[in-house]
C-alpha cells in the first residue's frame, strides 16, 4: 500500500511519507490500530524544517497510548468477519458438458467430421465428462477475517507500563493464501529520582 502527501513528483525515488512512531521512524505495519492514540500529518514546508531532508514526502507522526494512573487496566476485544468469494461464472460440467458438444458436433460438422467423432467424447461413461468437478469452487472460498486485541498497563508517580499484543489473520479468498499479522508493543517509563526520567 503506497501514501502520497505530497503527491507523486517523481518517477524513480521513492515518494513514501516519513513514518514516526512515538518519536522513532518506523513502518504503519508495525502498529496496531487499537494501539495509537493520536495521528498527526505534516506535509507542509514546515515537515523538512523539522526532520530534515527525510520528510521531503511528508511526515506522519504517531503517538501510541499510554497507560493511565490507577489499578492496572487489563483490555480484551476481538471480532470475526467474512470476505466473500466474487460472483460464480455459470458454466457446463459433466453429461450437460457433453451433451452439448455432442449437439454441436452433430448439428455443425459434416458427415466425415461426424464419423470421425472421438471415442473419448461419444463415450458417456468416460469420466472425463461425467465427473461434477466445480472447478471454480476448488480455488475460491469465503474467508474468515479473525482480530484479536490484548492490553494490560498501569501507571504510578514512578512508574508506568503497557503490554499490548494484537493478532490479525485474513483468510484469503483463494485457497491457499492466508495473512497472519502479530504486532507486540511493550511500554516502560520510569522516574527513580526527582527530575530523572526513563
């Protein structure tokens, strides 16, 4: 998936936005929806003035949350969807498949092409054309889209900390293909002494 703040100005370098998660240049794909907090969008002058050459696309600044003060927080949701198939071509198959070669072949061809019909056509119980074989349904199906979400944080006068994990799996809709995502993320800060902090 491609961004453009700035739009597409160039045709070989890459015109992706600098990404910062909390502070630290990072990928979109690292971060968990349910993780962020706040988005910020720079794609002004402003942007290279801050950051330097590297925004020159433009700069997305992520601020991912933070525990709050309190007992410790323990946070849990999932959901399940369905990706549907596109919809099926009609088609032939089995004895219908034959019959209706055999209807063309007798009603079009000649009589010396009519003589000469393959065995493996004319023969109803060639199972190359009896068989019910859904080809269509052999490659395609609907696919289960599975989130889970996990979260446990705290924070003190002296010490804060989130745990968070986040697991998201897509079925794709060709048999075979599936995306399974784990994105872990783990927040400490600690103040051990006045105006010191980690």
């Amino acid at each position: 998936t491609a961004i453009f703040l700035r739009g597409n100005s160039t045709l070989m370098s890459s015109t992706s936005p600098l990404v910062l998660i909390d502070g630290v240049p990072g990928n979109l794909n690292t971060v968990a929806p349910e993780d962020i907090e706040s988005v910020d969008v720079l794609k002004d002058a402003s942007a290279a003035a801050i950051y330097g050459a590297r925004a020159a696309n433009g700069v997305i600044i992520i601020k991912t949350k933070r525990p709050r003060k309190g007992r410790p927080e323990l946070r849990l949701s999932s959901y399940v969807g369905l990706s549907t198939k596109p919809a099926m071509k009609a088609v032939l198959v089995g004895q219908e498949e034959r019959r209706l070669k055999m209807a063309l072949m007798l009603t079009g061809g000649t009589w010396q092409q009519q003589g000469n019909l393959s065995q493996f056509l004319t023969d109803s119980l060639n199972p190359a054309f009896n068989n019910n074989t859904d080809w269509q349904g052999l490659f395609l199906q609907d696919a289960i889209i599975q989130n889970t979400d996990f979260s446990l944080g705290a924070a003190e006068e002296k010490f804060a900390y989130r745990i968070s994990l986040n697991r998201y799996q897509e079925d794709g809709i060709i048999r075979g293909y599936r995306l399974t995502r784990m994105n872990p993320r783990l927040f400490i800060a600690a103040k051990p002494y006045k105006g010191v902090e980690l």
